[in-house]
C-alpha cells in the first residue's frame, strides 16, 4: 500500500485513541507531563503501568506513548489494538516501527501530539521525527531530525500573522515551521539540506492535511534563486560548533561554517528574496569579539542598509556557559566525551577572539515601494526602522504568542514615522488595554516619587514617568487630541506649551511604537 492509503488510516486511529495533549496528560497526570519536559520518563512510565494494572489493559493512547514519547517496545498485539486501520504492518510500511515478525514492535521514530494557539485560533497536530534522547539512549546522530523543541515554539510564537501570498521556511527540519506558515500564507516553500528531514516533514503535512507547502532540497537560498517572497522564515542551524576533528556537526543545529557566519548570509542574503514590504524573521547567535559589542558586528550585516531592521537581544553566555548548553544538547553526559568536547569548544573561542555569544530575534523588512517594472528591479523606500535593543528579562502575558505584537509594532511605527507632530498633535490616542501604571510614594507624602507604565502582554516593558508624561498618558482615552491634552498640561504646570510639546512627543511616538498607546 502507498502512503496516500496509509496515512489516512493512521490519522483516523490516532483520532480515535484521542492521542492529543490533553489526552496524554490526563493519562499520567502534570507531575510526569513536567517531567518529560526535563527528559525524565521514570514517572510517565509508572503512571501508565498503575493504569494498566487499574484497568487490567492497555489503553490505546498508553500504548502509543509508551511506544513513541517513551521509546518502550510494546507487545504487536497492542500496538494493533491501538491503531485498529493501520496495524503493526500498516505502521512498519510507513517507518514509524520495527515488526520483525517478533512479539513486540519498536520505534523508529517519535510521534506525538502538538498543540498551540496562535492569532488564528487553537489548533493541534501530530508531529513526527526522529528518536531523542530519551528513547535512544545515547546522543544523538549527526542527521538527527529534530522534533518541537524550545527554539521552534519560539520561532512560531514570533511568526507575525500577516495574511500573505508566499512564504519561505529555510531549514524547515521537520516542517514545523512551514505548518505553521501555512496558516497565513496562501503557498509556502520549504528547504532543507537534509533529505531525512524532507521525507519526515512532507509526512507530518499530509497526516495533518495541509496541502499548500512545496518541500524543496538545498541550501539556505539555493533552492530559491531569483524568487521573491512576501514572508521568509528560519530557524537556521545557527548553534556555533568548532569545526574540528572529532567534534559532531548536526545537521539541525550546526550550519557547517565558522562562528556565526551562517546567521550572517541569511541577514545578508535577505533582501534579494523579499518583496517590497517582506519580511524576514529568524532566531540567531552572535559574537561578541574581544571589546567588541555584537551589535557593531550586526550593524556591518545589514550594510549597505537596504532593510529595515528590529534585532532583539534575548540572552548573553560566556563561552563555557555556551559549550556546556550544547555539548549537552547532542546527548553527551558529562565524562571524557564530554570534556573533550568542552576543550574543543573554549579552544575554538579562545583562537577567534570569541568573549561572549548572544541568542534572539531577527525581524528584517524590505520597506514597500512600487511594483518592479517588466524585468526590472523593484524601487524601494528609504529604511526607516533600525532598533537594536537588548531585552534580558521576561516577557509579558502573550497566550497566542508574540507575532501579532510584533506586527502591530511595525503598524505603529510606520503610521509614526509618516506622521509629522502637527499631525500627531491632532490625532486622538488611547491607552492600551494591557497597561497599567505603579506609583510609589514616601509615608505621609501625597505626590508620587515614582511613577511606572508597565505592559502586560508584549515584551512586558516597563517606562518611568514624569509628571508631565503621566498626565498625558492619563488623559488619552480617545476624547481629547493629544495638542489638546498637552495645552491643558502646559496651563496646569505653568509651562511653556511648544517646549512641553517638544518634549513630550517624542515619548508619545515611543509610546506608539511599544504599543502602549494606540
């Protein structure tokens, strides 16, 4: 049977097992769900083994999360059980198992379910990829292919909504990402220099029905040369390995050039595979080099300046930090492997002049213009957004991610950045339904000696106020123009109006811009 009849019958079985999130979770409970997330399955294994011995049979979402999150063998006849169209055949057919004809059937592969909620709504998939860890028992191979990790729940998360008519995944592994396009985007291109990675993603899109991806084989934009896109995405292999004799290059994490240069040609390599108004959004490491602050070197990416630009610092490790987060991350234990490895990578640094890494976000834009003429180049707008900015601490409540926040920013920059102050003056403004204002005062005092916007949802900003900003933050509730607010403010503090203006409006765009004010 062939895959088009197949998948079919391991969609209907893994519906009828109610094999989702909650289903899972409900079957070993939060405690074992937290541990799993550490990479402990002792609980999960003995929740399920209790349940059995309740009920006196295996469940069918039991057995398949024994067999594919666990890594456990599981008897055939449970596992036909449990997928009751598809059998232990039907699922050796498809490689999601080992039926040799034995009593038990093993994993090849690990399967389970996704859920999420993004701008559009909740939604929830299976996704399938290669073994961790945790079911092999050893680190991982170089052409592992990664399932949904923290760095992929990140990237989607950040995905502005933007309806789209094409969209681009560069590394798409095991296609999360271009699932999650796809949404949004009316046809997505997916690539990956990893065949495995294609078969397995091309898998995950017909088992959850999505039918406007096209899977593509190369490079970075290789496999894309003279298109343009209205949304290009990434979740580039942008770990930063030695390349050295003996030290493991994943092809899911380790982009096989020196340092950060891969993140580089994609920063670089953007602007010819956008169209007017694209944007580019990836996940990044960057070093820091002797003195000198990363953000120099980011700068000389974006050279000659064709794209705008909002680059977010997230997280700063030294280079031992760093070493040990990813030598851990292939499956190495600590022992001699591991502190072979771990020389390697301070060797490495050490040589280059490497001090410190950082890890974010890239929001990248080609600003829109007119139409290109017949075979020629498209004429673009000025730059007008270059924000590089550090932003260590957490963020604010965001349910369905940070993607719309983000888009909503761009909006609000755009209108600010086209809007004069004798416009901006007439313009009725609000606050945000997320923010909120702390005061602070000295015992027995009735003026304020600290005043603070704080953001609940977005980047979860906090912005110290003045009496003056206070003021007009406090008045905008869409009756007043801002002029207005501000005339009233410059007779209550016996100000001078145009200089009050001038003060305070360019903390009002800020404001805008933040999404404090709209």
């Amino acid at each position: 049977m062939t895959s088009a009849t197949l998948v079919p019958r391991l969609r209907t079985d893994l519906a009828a097992a109610h094999f989702s999130v909650p289903g899972l979770t409900g079957l070993w409970g939060i405690e074992a769900d937290a541990a799993l997330r550490r990479n402990q399955r002792v609980p999960a294994q003995r929740a399920l083994a209790t349940l059995a011995a309740k009920l006196g049979r295996n469940e069918p979402a039991a057995t398949l999360a024994r067999l594919f999150l666990l890594g456990d063998a599981v008897p055939r006849a449970d596992l036909d059980a449990a997928l009751p169209t598809l059998g232990a055949v039907g699922a050796a057919e498809l490689g999601l198992v080992a039926a040799d004809g034995s009593a038990d059937v093993c994993p090849l592969v690990d399967l389970r379910p996704y859920s999420f909620i993004d701008a559009h709504g909740a939604g929830s998939w299976w996704i399938v990829s290669d073994l961790g860890e945790l079911a092999l028992g050893h680190p991982l191979g170089e052409t592992h292919v990664l399932g949904i990790g923290g760095a992929s729940r990140t990237l989607s998360g950040l995905m502005m909504p933007t309806a789209v008519e094409r969209a681009l995944d560069i590394g798409t592994g095991c296609g999360i990402q271009a699932m999650h396009a796809s949404r949004h985007a009316e046809q997505v291109v997916a690539t990956d220099i990893s065949v495995r990675a294609l078969e397995l993603a091309a898998l995950n899109v017909e088992l959850n029905e999505i039918d406007n991806i096209e899977f593509r084989f190369g490079s970075l934009f290789e496999p894309v040369v003279g298109e343009r896109f209205d949304h290009i995405i990434s979740n580039p292999p942008f770990v930063i390995t030695p390349r050295a004799e003996g030290v493991p290059s994943y092809e899911y994490r380790d982009g096989g050039m020196v340092g950060d240069a891969l993140v580089e040609a994609v920063v670089r390599g953007a602007a010819d595979h956008l169209t007017p108004g694209g944007v580019v959004q990836l996940l990044g490491n960057w070093e820091y080099h002797d003195e000198t602050d990363a953000f120099e070197r980011l700068e000389r990416w974006l050279t000659p300046g064709a794209l705008d630009a909002w680059i977010i610092e997230r997280e700063v490790q030294t280079p031992g930090e760093y070493a040990e987060t990813w030598i851990r991350d292939g499956g190495t234990r600590p022992g001699p492997d591991f502190d072979r490895l771990y020389n390697a990578w301070l060797n490495d640094f050490e040589a280059r002049g490497v001090r410190r890494v950082g890890f974010g976000y890239l929001l990248l834009r080609l600003p829109a213009g007119d139409a290109p003429a017949a075979g020629g180049e498209a004429p673009i707008s000025a730059p007008t957004l270059r924000r590089l900015e550090r932003l260590p601490d957490a963020l604010g409540h965001n349910p369905a991610g940070l993607g719309a926040h983000l888009a909503e920013c761009l909006a609000a920059h755009d209108w600010q950045a086209q809007t004069d102050d004798a416009r901006l003056l007439r313009t009725n403004l609000t606050v945000a339904s997320d923010v909120t204002e702390e005061r602070h005062y000295w015992p027995g005092q009735s003026d304020p000696t600290l005043m603070t916007l704080h953001q609940g949802s977005g980047f979860g900003r906090s912005v110290p106020l003045d009496t003056a900003l206070a003021g007009l933050v406090g008045a905008c509730d869409g009756d007043l123009a801002v002029g207005a607010i501000i005339g009233a403010l410059a007779q209550l503090l016996d100000a001078d109006e145009p200089a009050l203006a001038a003060e305070l409006l360019p903390k009002v765009r800020a404001l805008l811009v933040d999404g404090f004010l709209k």
